[in-house]
C-alpha cells in the first residue's frame, strides 16, 4: 500500500519532466519537486491540509481532525494518521496526514478511489485538479500528461502506460499540491506537501539510489 512520502518518492520517474526528485532547475517559476525559493515576505497559499497548518504536532493535528481511525509509524518518516473516507465529486476520498516527530506536519493526501476507473478517471482527474487550481488561484499550474501507445487513457493508467500529474508550487514557502494519476494504480492522489516534507522525500529517495546503484 503506497502512503504517505513514499507515494511522492515513488513519482521521480513521472515528475522529472517537472523537475520534481531533485532534479535543479533555474527560474523563478520553477515548479519541481523543490518547489520554487520561499520568497521573503510572501504570505504562503499553501499552507496546510485539512486546515491543519504544516508543522503541526500530532497532538495538534489530532485537536483539529480528532482521532484517527488508524496510526501507523512510518519508518523515518514519522507517523501516518488515517481518517475516515470522504466524498469529493461522488467518489470515495480517504485522507492521511503524515507527522514527522521534529518537522510536524510535512504531507497530507487524498487517495480518491474511482468507482469506474476505466471509464471516468479522467472526467474525475480534471474535476479535483480543476478545484485545486480554483483554490489557488494566484498559483501557476504545471501540468504534464504522459500515454505510451493507443487506446483510452484510463485504461493505459491501469496497465502502467500513462500517467498525469498538476502540480502547483507555492513561491513564498515552497510547498507543493500535486494531483496525480500515477500508471498501474485505480487511485486518484491529491497530496500536499511541505517543503521540509519535500527534503524529507528527496534525502530517502538519494539513500536509496545511493543504497541500490
């Protein structure tokens, strides 16, 4: 069950063509797993999830949300809390907060489960990232869309040909929105992450190259 960070590490092959996992690139709109420089004096859009800010303590995020129905330490990374499934736009949305012991608060995520996968994630994908990009409207979009061979676009995510990925990156902290359809999954993902969660998920992903090449 791909959760949390991991979810985001697990994108490097997908999000180097936004620059994501490392990857450095100039600009001052750069849009990659980074996110753009925190600009001083900027008030940040992204701050949060769930209206629990980045950098909350367990306990804080817990006085917000109440408990979670599932708590799950998550290697280095911290502790995973599960929460109840939502609904956004008719389908099944299950969020987890992700609470690092010194960082706080450095993801949340939606994992909206498709009723139909093949034959509307697309129609759902366009909803939650034209709704993301609603809420952020001082943000500039980077969208890319990936399909090896032909056929509908659902049905080559489920068999591991394509991919799509909207990401927003907040200049003034550096925080990122990401909604992804990520090839071989039936799961739609909305992760927020901070830019101390990106630093996170950028050291384990050059452990494990270092670990594994």
């Amino acid at each position: 069950m791909a959760r949390g960070l991991l979810v985001t590490a697990a994108l490097c092959g997908i999000l180097l063509s936004v620059g994501g996992c490392g990857e450095k690139r100039a600009g001052p709109r750069e849009a990659g797993g980074h996110g753009p420089a925190p600009a001083r004096d900027a008030k940040p859009d992204i701050a949060g999830f769930l209206e629990v800010p980045f950098g909350a303590t367990r306990e804080q995020v817990i006085a917000r949300l109440g408990p979670p129905r599932q708590e799950v330490g998550w290697e280095e990374l911290g502790t995973l809390l599960v929460y109840p499934p939502r609904t956004l736009f008719a389908q099944e949305a299950e969020p987890d907060l992700v609470v690092h012991p010194h960082e706080g608060l450095v993801q949340g995520e939606y994992q909206v489960r498709v009723s139909d996968f093949a034959g509307s994630c697309e129609t759902v994908y366009r909803q939650l990232a034209a709704a993301v990009i609603a809420r952020y409207p001082r943000i500039e979009p980077k969208q890319t869309r990936r399909q090896d061979g032909g056929g509908p676009f659902c049905d080559a995510v489920l068999e591991g040909r394509a991919s799509a990925v909207t990401l927003l990156a907040d200049p003034a902290n550096g925080a990122t929105v990401r909604v992804i359809l990520q090839p071989g999954r039936p799961v739609i993902y909305v992760t927020y992450v901070s830019a101390a969660g990106q630093r996170l998920t950028d050291a384990r992903a050059d452990r494990e190259l270092r670990k594994n090449f």
